[in-house]
C-alpha cells in the first residue's frame, strides 16, 4: 500500500512539473532602460560615428512603438507618417501576447542586426527570455513569435534606406589646393566618415536639403574678414583658459559634452582609442532620466525614445548634408597654419568637416522634441558622462542644455560661432517640423 500511494504520489509530482507555469508577466520601462543601455554599451565598444549610432537608435526604438502602438489605444502608429513605413502585420492570435514583452523583443532584435557583437546583445536577450519563460511560457512564445515578425517587418522596411549603398560609395576626396576645404586633422588624420550620410532615407523630414541652412562666412584671413574675426574668437577663448587650468569651467562643458567615440591617444610610440557615447546617445540617456523622473509606464517610455530618436537621426541627416556641401576647415588646421602651430584645441577635432555642428544641430532636433513631450522649464540631473568620469551637470529645461551643448563645441575649440549658432537653429527648426508632423498619441 505505502509503495502504491509513493508511486501515486511521484506521479503528481512529475504531471505537476511538467505543467507550464501561467504567473503573470509584467515588463518594466526598467528593462527598456537596460536594452537600451546595453545597445549603447556596444555601441562605445564596436566603435560606431555619431551618424550610424543614431540610425540604430531609431530603427530598433520605432520597431517597439509600433508594437506598443498595436496593443495600445492612447498611441498612434507612425505609419504614413514616417517615410515609406506601413502598417505592422496584425498578431495571428493576440489572446497570450505580452504587447510590452513582444515590443522589448522587437527592440532587441533590431538592435542585434546593426552591431557588430551580436553575441554580447544575445547574452543581454536571452537572460531576459529565461525570466519571461519560466514565469510564464505560453505568454512569452506568442510574444516572441509576434516581436520577431515584427523586426522582421520593420527590417524589410530598415534595408531600404540606402545604408548598404552607401557602404560601397566612393570615401571623401580631399582637396588639398583650396586653403577653404576641410582636411584630415591630428593625431589620427582619419579620412571623413559618412560622406554620403546625406543620401541616407530621412525618416520624419522631406529630404535631407529641407533645413538647409544659411552658407558660413566666407573664408579669408584677412584682418577684417567674418571668418578671420571667429577664428580669433577660438583662438582666444582657448588661450583664455590657459591660466584657469582644468577647474575651468568652459573645460569642464567642453568635457561633459565632448561625446567623440575616436579620440585617439599617443604614448610614445603606441597609439590607442579611448571609447565615448556618440551626442545622440547622451541625448538618449537624457530622454531615460526625464522617464524615470516623471515616472513613465513602458508605453511613455518607448513613445520618448522614439519621438526623440528620430528628431536625432534626421539631424544627423540634415546637418551631414550640410558638412559635406560648405565642407569647411576646422579651427586647428586654421590656426596651426596661419596664427600659431602650436596651439591646440581642448578637444580632439572629430573626423569631419566643421559646418555646422552636428551635436548643435542634434541638441536642438532633441530638446525640442523632448520638451513636447515631458513640458518647458523640466529641470533635471544630467548624469549621463558619470560612467566616463565626469560630474553631474544640472540644468532647467532641454533646451538650456542643448544651449549649454552648442556652446561647448567653442570652447573644445572645434567649432566656429557661425557652426554653432546656426546649427542650433537649424535642429531646433527640424526638431519643429518633427513634432507638428508626428501625430502620435490620442487625446
């Protein structure tokens, strides 16, 4: 009888485990936040541009919202709005989907397929889908079926904006004879990167000329020339801050906002890369602080990185357009040349001609998308270059940070006035444009 009734009793125990668990599944805007950091993570090792780091953002950001979108009735999908992109295919059988867990997977999958270490994203991914499947297996299949479709979707629509073309263009020509054209600059000398970023599919914006700005100062150094007066005024600025050492506080904006993922370092006779966040990704960690501050669920969360990474991606567009028309020389190359050969600029000069400034013109795209969404006057603290080891700075709304932004690219002594006031101009009018077009939440 006692082995009877251990036998019965093994039985259960086996059925009982064999069962699949039904906890219900609740996805956090925390675990957003971690893909999120983690694309970003990778992105400072595998080395991306600023141009290419904002494409993954908004893909992979845009491949979640439409999902939060379909399982979501106070948000409107972005299709018909951004270019070329179409309605996601409806669930086979939306009964088991997690909506939150399918548009995390989305986000994951897309960020897979444009980095190079795919294995670190997988590690991230799959300690994840162990959680979710151990809580809950039937909700966690059907959310993964339907998160996959939908990457796959939003990466027929990604392979369609011209990227891999532009991977086999022709790299940028130097034009060594035209004292006016940018040229490769100390220590690295590196080639321009992206010369044909401007043939990138925008995603919000009408073409990449839409926001075309103003021509910079016309180059001569004649003594009573524009562009002579801005040379000198970076020249100064830089000199000035000589006797204040590193406790300088023009140093110490330069620093927090530098954001170059190819400073190169030389020691003797090695040369090596120190790794930093791209200015969309600081931008991105900006839009996860004012998430977290006004407690925003997962669909708020997603809707803000999606809104402020495409502003971010088409100012990359819009202003990459600009770099390579004006193809103007930067500051170093100006002053070693004709003013002192032994000056140099706080910063390391990025790989890139001068006008205008990409991280003015993707400040302003960015505060002013974030400021429709989270309000004028929000004040926070910026701790995103913590990591990198440098201090909390603290502002009183986006766009006093996107001011503070522009200006720090004068005080690395990288950029002109002109690049930087018309820059922030440029971005904030895209960023504009962006948010009138954008109809994406109800009510």
């Amino acid at each position: 009888m006692k082995k009877r009734i251990r036998l019965i009793t093994a039985v259960v125990l086996v059925l009982a485990s064999c069962q699949k668990k039904e906890e219900p599944v609740e996805v956090s805007p925390e675990e957003f936040h971690a893909s999120v950091d983690k694309v970003i993570e990778i992105m400072i090792h595998d080395i991306f541009s600023p141009p290419v780091a904002s494409r993954i953002f908004a893909y992979s950001n845009i491949a979640a919202y439409e999902i939060v979108a379909k399982g979501n009735d106070d948000y409107k999908s972005l299709a018909g709005q951004v270019t070329d992109l179409k309605n996601i295919p409806d669930p086979k059988n939306s009964e088991n989907i997690n909506y939150e867990m399918a548009a995390l997977i989305a986000h994951m999958d897309i960020s897979k397929r444009l980095i190079f270490s795919e294995e670190r994203m997988e590690s991230f991914r799959d300690s994840l889908y162990t959680i979710w499947m151990d809580k809950n297996e039937t909700v966690f299949n059907a959310s993964k079926e339907y998160g996959v479709e939908v990457a796959n979707f939003v990466g027929d629509w990604m392979n369609k904006d011209n990227y891999k073309e532009t991977r086999t263009m022709p790299k940028f020509s130097v034009d060594s004879e035209d004292p006016s054209r940018w040229q490769p600059t100390p220590p690295a000398y590196m080639n321009g990167i992206e010369p044909h970023w401007m043939k990138i599919r925008p995603f919000a914006i009408d073409s990449a000329q839409q926001f075309k700005p103003i021509p910079p100062p016309e180059f001569s150094m004649e003594k009573d020339s524009k562009f002579y007066e801005e040379v000198m005024e970076v020249y100064e600025v830089r000199k000035s801050m000589v006797g204040k050492g590193d406790k300088s506080d023009e140093i110490a904006i330069a620093q927090f906002w530098d954001c170059n993922p190819y400073v190169s370092v030389t020691r003797g006779h090695l040369m090596f890369a120190t790794k930093k966040i791209t200015p969309g990704a600081h931008w991105i960690g900006i839009t996860k602080i004012a998430s977290r501050k006004t407690n925003a669920d997962f669909a708020k969360t997603v809707y803000a990185h999606t809104k402020t990474s495409i502003a971010i991606a088409d100012g990359f567009i819009s202003c990459w357009d600009e770099k390579y028309r004006s193809n103007l020389i930067r500051p170093e190359t100006v002053i070693n040349e004709y003013i002192d050969d032994s000056w140099e600029p706080v910063l390391q000069t990025p790989p890139f001609p001068e006008y205008t400034s990409g991280h003015s013109v993707v400040s302003g795209a960015a505060a002013i998308a974030l400021t429709d969404i989270f309000g004028d006057n929000f004040a926070f603290d910026d701790d995103t270059e913590v990591p990198y080891g440098l201090p909390v700075r603290s502002f009183t709304s986006f766009n006093q940070a996107s001011d503070e932004a522009a200006l720090s690219r004068m005080y690395g002594g990288i950029h002109y006035r002109a690049a930087i006031e018309v820059g922030i101009k440029q971005g904030r009018d895209l960023g504009k444009f962006i948010v009138d077009k954008l109809d994406m939440t109800k009510g």
